[in-house]
C-alpha cells in the first residue's frame, strides 16, 4: 500500500496533503475497453536529459511499486524528468521526460503502465516511462488507484469525479454536481470508494460500493449524525476564544481509506486556515476527532505552522510533516514519536512535495533538495538522489567504476561511487581535512587528512584502520601532501618541500627515494616498478612566464630515473597520469596534454572551456578530469568529447 501527498493551492499559502491509499499493483491483463470522454492526443518521445542538468532538478513526486522498484519525478524549467530505481533508490536511472506543463503527481500501475498529472494535462506510458502519450488537455487531479485497472480522479473544475477501468487509459464520468467542489478521492478497495469535497453547506462525503455506478451522501455538513460528535471534539479541543462563525470546513479537504472501514478525513477551512483530522473505523458511519489546529487566524505563524498534513498506513500507522521534521505514530494519533531535523532547508511550507510509504518502515519523501528513504519508520531520513556532491576537489577512480571523491565545500568528506561517477554516496566517518586519497582497487584504499587523521579500509570505506604515520609527516614541510599506493604495501607520498617517500609495509615506515633534482612536480606509479614524474623549476631561458618541466621515468621503484623528454608550459603542471609507459596525460592550469610515445612529444586534447586542476587516467578512452572550480569531468573517447559529471 502506499500513500502520498497532494498540493491544494490556497492562494500565497500551500498545503501539501495526503491521497490515495493503493494497494500492490497487481498486472494482468486489463478488461475490455470502454469508450469515454477522454481520449489519448499523441504519443511523445522526448530525449533524456545529459547529466550536467542533473542537479537542476527539483523532484516533485515518487512512486514506489515495491521496495526494490521505485519512479519519481524530477522537474527542470522545460520538462519533467522521468526517474527510476531497481534497487530501492541506491542507484536512480533517468529513463524519459514528460514534456508539456510540469505534472507533479505520478502514479504507475505496474512496471510499464503509468500516469503523470497536472491540472492542465494527462500523460500516459506503457513502456515504463520511455514515451508518453496525451491523454487530454484538460488534466486530472488526485488521482487514485484500487488496483492495476480501476482507478478514479478529479477532473479540473472540480465539480466531477472521473473513473477508468483500463489503468487510466479512457475515463468515464462516475459522480456529477455543480453545487460540491471535489478535493479528493481515496479507493477503499476493489469496488468501495469515497469522494470528498466543499459546499456551502460544509463539507460532504461520498461512498460507492459498486466502482462509482452509485453513490451514498454520508455527511453534508459538520452538524450531520456521522460528524457532529467530532466536530464537537475539535471545538472542546480547540478551546475557541469567542468568535462567530467557528470553521465550517466548506473547503473539503483530504480523504484516505486504509481499508474497507479504516479511514481519515483531513477537512480543512479556508476562512481560518484551520484543519481538523477525523478517523473512522466503520466505513464512514461514525467519526472521531484526532487532531487539528484552529487556523492562522487564531493566531498560527503565517508559514501555516500546525497545519501537520498527514499521509497514512494500515489500521493505525500515521506520519504528519510539521515544517521542522516527520511526527510518527503508530496508535493512530494517541502519541508521537519526532523525527530527527529533516536533513533539508525548510524554508517553503511546500518543503515536502510527496511522500510515499511501502510499509510501515520503508518510505521516500519527494523535496526541493532531492528524494530521500527512511528505513525506521521515518524517524530518520537521508538524502538518496541526487545523491552527488556540488563541487570536486581531489578522485581516485578504478576501471571497475569504484571510485572516491574529496570536494572543495565539504573537505573531510569521503564521497563513493560505484557506476563510474554517476551517483555518489557520502561516507559517514569523518577525517579532517583530506590532502590525498587513492583507492588502489575496488575496495581496498588510504585516506591522509593535513591533520594527520589517516586510515586504510579493506572493505570500501565500511571499517577504517587506522594508520600510524609518522609524525614527521604530520606537520611543517615534510607534511605529506599527496599519496599513490599500487597495492596494500607499496606506496609514495610527496610532501610540501617536493620530497618524494615511498613505503613498503603499508605507510607505517616512510624512506626518501633518490630523485631526479631539483624534486617532483607530479608523480605517478604503474607497478612496484615502473613510475613517471614531472620534474623542473621556472626557467628565464625559455621565458619568464613559461615552466621547463622534465619527464623522467623509473624502472626500479625510484631508485634511479632516466630523461624521456621535456615539455615547455604556460602554466605550472598539476596533474600527470599515465595508463602504460607509453601514454599518459598532464594537466596544467589552462590545457590537458597527451603523449603516445613515453614523453618525447605531447599533443593537446580538446577541452569544453575548464581549468584543469588533477587527472586520472584509466584506460585509452576512460579519463577523469577535476577543474579548478570543482567540476568533474568524464571522457569515453579519450577526449574527443567529455560528460559532466558534477556541473
């Protein structure tokens, strides 16, 4: 079953309120068609957006079909984007858009079958989001499914319910009155649904037990039999100081059925922004009042704090977003458990787009900041996509996609991916400030903070041992500044004054390596053996503005070095990589170069208008690069065009 948040527009102020209750989306094949009065348009195939605009994104809703298969929306200034996890939001794929005017709910009904609406449009897939088709131009609201075929929604004027019996394929007109403005629908299960809306009355309830053909009118207003006596409970609850008229909830409100007799209305007035929530336990016939608030102009902030809309699970399972963090019951409302600060800016009262609970454990929330999972019932939430960092300072990358980050704004950060640098995961042990990384397989690597706080993991960066560096290494010129290990032993570090160490128990014992004066500039090891490095001062003999920079090379750890060449540099060389003793890549501050023939000659590769700041090569194709203003960039084609990994 799950549950979600809807948007009610009240003009400046928003209430962001539950749905529909649905159950496992079931995918036989769907009854025979009916002709209705929506049809589809067109059907769309819109491009995938590149990964540069990923954090341009703003997700708008998620939609789990199971804990493992998850949708969500991500919207960007022209298109929706269509998101998808198989693995329970671990690792998000973009798989579509949805073109057109900014659908911000999203309902599959199976794995390839589902809807994105907005008051202004319909689309439908059927092919798991890849293309979409124009159901109609006039749109639905609150839709709400009570299994793969029959489902049910608002039309945008309100004043019609609209059923499908093909899992939204063509809808009919199930419940029709000029006089009732509908607010929400909510399946009870295969055949039993309720409607709510506002009229001048108050508010009024209606149930079908037979798909919509025929409906019952439960409650008209709040002095009727089935609502007077919770009403009644909020006005005591409320301690009202004397004021005429009190709310009369004629705005609707918010309807969600967790089974065939478990339900709750949120009913809401637009006069004082009050809000009431009623539970029932009979289908209907009785209410009583849980909780509520008397309205912004009793005194409530102008943020619309109190207002707590509420998403719903089972008998008694109950979550309510207060603009500061996730209220959790699970005694339908008697007492409360609060969540930890939601780890999120709540500076909007629509900080909380949608919300979606698989189980009485496991649910996702939809924000401007991105989509995040709860694993205990929504006591604490973090952060699942985008899940990449805004800025790169240092990387190690592995051919096998393994890979580490430092980044310029969150510095004793240890960021881990696993597809290459697509998503990234924070670590959530902290160093201090990291100078040197380098993962030397898919989980085995080294960490060095400029405090000296360093370690080695054997298992990803799950467990860290620490590592006994030496305290001449720790501080002053000899502070190491940069490391590379080819294995869980062998290793070399540089430090502030260009001293090149190596190591050969794993950093526990540092010696200085003979080297080619006046020191390394940039050092890179293939094995045990064979390494290179970039050696050399500014000279006035080229020019006063140009570095003469030597490549050297080595065949026994460092114990001696041998010229292969020179190059002559506008800027001072940064970064070398190399993937054989034949190619290799330097970067400097303005340009990114390659060799092909062991450094005797170097040629330039084309880059998209970035600074060049480290390079990590790993293959002929494959090359990572870092700018100075913390971008991350990808090649595939050893550089004839480049991905942005992080903008």
């Amino acid at each position: 079953m799950q549950m979600r948040y809807r948007v009610i527009g009240l003009g400046a102020l928003s209430l962001v309120l539950a749905g529909c209750n649905a159950s496992p989306k079931p995918t036989a094949a769907p009854p025979p068609l009916t002709p209705g009065p929506i049809h589809p348009v067109n059907t769309v195939t819109a491009h995938i957006l590149p990964s540069s605009q990923a954090t341009a994104m703003i997700p708008t809703a998620v939609d789990p079909l199971s804990p493992s298969l998850i949708y969500a929306l991500a919207q960007t200034s022209s298109n929706a984007q269509v998101l998808r996890s198989q693995d329970g939001g671990q690792h998000w794929t973009r798989i579509g858009t949805v073109p057109g005017s900014s659908p911000k709910q999203l309902e599959f009904v199976n794995s390839e079958d589902g809807l994105a609406i907005s008051p202004h449009t319909l689309w439908s897939t059927r092919n798991g989001g890849q293309s979409w088709t124009l159901q109609n131009r006039q749109g639905l609201e609150h839709v709400c499914f009570a299994n793969a075929h029959v489902g049910f929604a608002i039309t945008p004027n309100q004043h019609q319910v609209v059923g499908t019996i093909d899992g939204g394929h063509i809808w009919n007109v199930r419940l029709s009155s000029p006089d009732v403005s509908f607010s929400d629908v909510s399946a009870a299960g295969t055949s039993v649904v309720y409607a709510l809306g506002g009229s001048s009355s108050g508010p009024r309830l209606y149930r079908s037990t037979n798909d919509g053909k025929s409906w019952t009118l439960l409650f008209a207003n709040v002095s009727q039999s089935p609502l007077a006596r919770a009403y009644k409970q909020y006005v005591k609850a409320m301690a009202f100081p004397t004021v005429n008229p009190l709310p009369q909830f004629k705005q609707g409100g918010q309807i969600d059925f967790t089974s065939p007799t478990t339900g709750w209305a949120t009913l809401f007035s637009g006069n004082y922004l009050a809000q009431a929530v009623l539970r029932t336990t009979d289908g209907g016939a009785a209410w009583n009042y849980v909780w509520g608030n008397s309205g912004c102009a009793m005194g409530c902030n102008a943020m619309g704090g109190g207002l707590h809309p509420a998403t719903f699970y089972g008998p008694a399972d109950v979550w309510r977003f207060d603009l500061t963090r996730i209220d959790v019951s699970t005694n339908a409302g008697k007492s409360w458990q609060h969540s930890s600060p939601l780890p999120f800016s709540l500076a909007a009262s629509q900080a909380v787009n949608d919300i979606a609970m698989i189980s009485p454990t496991v649910g996702w929330l939809s924000t401007p900041a991105g989509i995040y999972a709860t694993v205990d019932g929504g006591l604490h939430w973090a952060q699942q996509w985008p899940n990449i960092p805004m800025t790169a300072s240092r990387i190690s990358m592995r051919p096998s996609g393994a890979g580490w980050m430092v980044t310029q704004n969150l510095a004793s950060t240890l960021w881990v991916t696993h597809n290459g640098g697509e998503t990234w995961t924070a670590l959530p042990h902290t160093f201090g400030v990291i100078a040197s990384l380098d993962l030397w397989n898919h989980s085995r690597g080294m960490v060095v903070s400029l405090q000296g706080v360093s370690g080695i993991t054997r298992d990803g960066g799950r467990q860290w041992i620490p590592l006994n560096w030496p305290q001449s290494m720790k501080s002053g010129l000899n502070q190491a500044l940069g490391i590379q290990f080819v294995n869980s032993r062998d290793g070399w570090a540089t430090n502030l004054s260009d001293q090149l160490l190596t190591t050969e128990n794993g950093g526990r014992k540092w010696s200085p390596v003979h080297q080619f004066p006046p020191g390394p500039l940039a050092v890179d090891f293939l094995s045990t053996h064979d390494g290179w490095a970039l050696t050399g001062v500014k000279s006035s003999r080229v020019s006063p503005s140009r570095w003469n920079v030597h490549v050297v090379m080595t065949h026994d750890g460092g114990k001696n070095w041998s010229s292969a060449g020179s190059i002559h540099l506008l800027e001072n060389p940064m970064s070398l990589s190399f993937i054989s003793m034949n190619q290799g890549w330097v970067a400097t501050a303005n340009s990114l170069l390659e060799t092909t023939d062991g450094g005797r000659t170097w040629s330039a590769v084309s880059l998209p208008h970035v600074h060049p700041a480290s390079i990590d090569a790993l293959s002929a194709h494959s090359v990572y690069l870092v700018t100075l203003r913390g971008r991350l960039l990808k090649t595939q084609n050893g550089g004839k065009t480049w991905i942005s990994l992080i903008p």
